[in-house]
C-alpha cells in the first residue's frame, strides 16, 4: 500500500509469520529505497482463532503510533488502508 504524506512515499506491507512462539503479524513501512521506517507487530493468542483484518489493523496501528504522533498524519494512512480495496488494478 502506497502512502504520501508531506511529500514523502511510504510503502506499508505486511508478513504473516510463524515460529516457536506462535503466529504472529508484520506490518512494516518504508521509504524510498526500501528503508525501513517502522515496524509493528502483533502476536495471535493460542486461543484465538487468525483473522487477518485484525492483525493488519492492530499491527498498522502500533506502527504508526512509533513514527507519527500527530492524529492527522495517522489518519493519512489509515484512509488509504481503509480504501485499499476500492481501488482497482490496471491491467
């Protein structure tokens, strides 16, 4: 997902990864370059059951809250996650 924000792109993707510890989700974002700007994560409990809408959201917020402490800057990114699925491919 493609973000800009005062002039600056940032790319938010996210891994869903398994080890020892559990399941858990990834949400990174970087800049140009391929830099990274910041990570969140969140960890599934043994008792829940996966939903990635829930790992992404929580994952992207604890993300954001690291690098962007004004609300507006994190409201940039939450609607293009939150539009992400209206827009289409171009083939």
């Amino acid at each position: 997902m493609k973000v800009i924000l005062n002039n600056i792109e940032y790319w938010v993707y996210w891994q869903y990864c398994e080890n020892t510890s559990g399941k858990f989700t990834l949400c990174n974002i970087e800049t140009r370059g391929f830099n990274l700007f910041a990570t969140g994560t969140t960890r599934l409990s043994p008792k829940d059951k996966f939903v990635k809408e829930v790992g992404r959201k929580t994952s992207l917020e604890r993300a954001l809250k690291q690098v962007f402490p004004e609300k507006a800057d994190r409201e940039v990114f939450w609607k293009a996650y939150l539009n992400r699925k209206t827009s289409k491919k171009i083939e």
